[in-house]
C-alpha cells in the first residue's frame, strides 16, 4: 500500500494493516467488514512428530525448540507461500458480488471472502507471534502484493477470475489444491501450525463444496455447452497440478526429513516415502480425486453427450518435467508445435469462448440451476468456532 503501510511493530499494528487492505480492494462491505476476525488453533493428532529425522520426538510449540536455523527458514517459507494465496484468492474474486446468479450465492461468496481473508489472517498470526522481526517483514510482505498487480507469488493466484464459471471451477480445483496443502501442513512438526490447520480445513470444504456444487447446476442446467465447461476445467485442473511444485523438489525432501510438511495420506501411508518423488506423488493423489468428482458431473449430462473429463496431468504445465511441453488435454498424446497451437485454442478458454460465456450468463436466466433447500451460507459461518482456542 504505497505512501502508507506503517512497519509492523505489534500485533495490533498488523490489524490495522489488514483492515486498511481490505478497505483497499474494496471488499470491506456489509457481512465483511462486520465479521470478527479470530486466530484459532484446534486439536493435533498426536503430540510426536509422525515422520521423518525427528519421528517420535514431542512436536515443538515454539520457534526456539526448531533444532535448526534451516528449518525455520524452511517453516517460514511454507507459512508465507500459504497466506499469500489466501488474500491473492480474494483479491482474484472481488468483482463477483454484484454479479451473482442468486442470493445465494452473493452469500456463498461472501463467506468464501471472509474465510480466505481468515486464513490469511491465521498466517500472518504465526509469522507475528512467532518468527520475531522477519515474520513480521513477511506479514507486511503479503499486505503489499497484490493479484491484479501479477505479483503474487504463484502464478495461479494472478489470474483473473472474472465470471461466475471461473469462480465455480477455482473453488472446486484450485481450492482442492489448497485442501491437499493444509492437510500436508496439518501433521506439522511445528505444533503453532499444525493446530491452524483444522479449522482451516473445516472452512476450506464450504469452498470446495460451493464450486462442485456450482458446477453440477450448470450442468443440470444445460444450457452452457459441455465443450466449453470442459475449456474451464481444463484451465483450471491443469493450473492446480503446477501448484503442487516442481518435481525431484530438494524444499519437499527437506520439509519431509525436518518433520514440517507430509505427504497428504501421511496416517494411513506406511510405506517409506520416495523423497524425490514427493510432490508428484501428492499430484497424482489430486489428479485421482479431482477425475472422480468429474466423473461424478457426468451423470447429469444427457445421454449421448461427450463426457467431460480431467485433463491428462501433462497438458498445460509449466513447472516440472512436463513444462512448455506439447501435450494433447484428454490423452496425452505428443503434439508438435502448429497441432499444439491450435490444440490450445480448442481446449483453452479464449476471448470469444469468454463473450459467449458472458452473453450466455447475461441472457438466459436459467443458465445455473436453484439451490434447493440449502441453509443461509452466512447463518452458518461461526459454526466451525465453537470449539476453538480463540486468541
């Protein structure tokens, strides 16, 4: 906020920073701005540390117990990339409000809002309260980027996501993503943040259901073409597999070894992990699931329409092995690089896919089905509380 973000001395100087970050983006409206914003902390597993050079030792509570400078800088760093794509996520969704296809889902939205704005709450609450001077210069950090500005740090969270179908399938895909990383954080070695997980994972299923469920009406609907859902799927999907990293990544080896991020079915999983093979691994876990709730869409397609599918985990990429190559969206098929070009414009959402999609949702008021005898999303947003540890 240039010309008048004041340094970060206390943690109520970080308050006031993100009140006036919301003000700035012009979220701090009605339901938002008299929403109470809480540091809640739940429950963990276990009180050991459950994998990795330091298995079964007590998990550390404070900064000081981390045995190593590494390790805190690594802890930093996951807390950091976390919260950042919280408030991107709002600042991507800010013009949504007015154009909602129901009351509902202004409401939807607005808690949507005010549970990113939560997390990233929560994270800055861990960098101010236990990483002294740096954790406060990184909590600033983040009040300072800005999505539309293409300056935060993942390139999913600069995109815009301007249209109710952009929203559906970013809360459905993206958010899942986002559901994959907090349930890796939540077996956290560091104790401060494996507690923050719990409740953010509660808030995080509300998004994800919103956009599946928002997806289904479309396609009960019937009135957006499947050809171009299957466009949005593929931009988002295919987005979501680079956000869980580059392959053979030496930060996913570490962060497993120190104890501070496990794989996603860390519990159940007792084989050995492949520590080269760690954000792959978790990327096809997402891949399976994200192919079976697709799959489940279907079933309100009518028959003899083409099936809408995941993209083939190849397609689109670029981090990791696959990236700026040419692959086909559904079967992985090499392209050389004339097919691909024009692959891209037939898989891919471009400007005219985006005025049909516009004119479609401007024009035909049934584009999106009810939402029958759903409770007020808003009536229900302080439900996950109860049980908390405020602070």
């Amino acid at each position: 906020m240039p010309g008048k973000v004041a340094k970060i001395g206390t943690f109520g100087d970080w308050v006031g920073l993100f009140d006036d970050w919301r003000k700035e983006i012009g979220v701090n409206r009605g339901e938002i701005a008299d929403f109470k914003f809480d540091t809640l902390y739940g429950a963990i597993e276990t009180e050991e540390i459950q994998f990795g050079a330091f298995k079964g030792r007590r998990k550390w509570d404070n900064l000081r117990q981390v045995p190593t400078q590494q390790m805190r800088d690594a802890l930093i760093n996951l807390i950091v990339y976390q919260g950042d794509t919280e408030f991107a996520s709002v600042e991507q969704q800010r013009h949504l409000f007015e154009s909602a296809p129901t009351d509902w889902d202004r409401k939807a939205i607005t808690r949507v809002m005010i549970e990113e704005m939560r997390h990233g709450w929560q994270m800055c609450a861990l960098l101010v309260e236990h990483f002294g001077y740096s954790g406060k210069v990184e909590a600033q950090k983040m009040l300072e980027r800005r999505a539309f500005e293409n300056k935060r740090l993942l390139g999913a969270f600069n995109v815009d996501v301007d249209n109710w179908m952009d929203f559906f399938t970013y809360t459905d895909f993206v958010d899942r993503d986002g559901k994959f990383q907090l349930q890796m954080l939540k077996y956290s070695a560091f104790a401060p943040l494996g507690r923050s997980m719990s409740y953010m994972l509660r808030e995080e299923a509300f998004h994800m259901g919103t956009g599946n469920d928002g997806l289904r009406r479309i396609v009960e609907a019937g009135v957006i073409p499947p050809w171009l859902i299957q466009k949005y799927l593929n931009k988002w999907i295919s987005s979501s597999y680079d956000l869980f990293g580059t392959d053979n990544s030496s930060s996913a080896h570490w962060a497993y070894v120190w104890g501070i991020k496990g794989r996603y079915d860390e519990p159940q999983n007792q084989q050995e992990a492949k520590l080269d093979e760690l954000n792959d691994y978790n990327r096809i876990l997402y891949r399976n699931e994200v192919a079976s709730l697709v799959e489940r869409l279907n079933h309100a397609l009518p028959a003899g329409t083409p099936r809408l599918y995941a993209p083939h985990i190849q397609f689109n990429r670029n981090i990791g092995r696959w990236a700026g190559q040419r692959f086909h969206a559904q079967t992985g098929e090499e392209l050389d690089e004339r097919s691909y070009a024009q692959h891209l414009e037939e898989f891919l959402p471009g400007p005219a896919d985006k005025v049909l999609l516009l004119d479609i949702i401007a024009n035909e008021k049934k584009w999106i089905a009810v939402k029958e005898g759903a409770r007020d999303p808003l009536s229900t947003i302080g439900e996950v509380r109860k049980s908390a540890i405020n602070l």
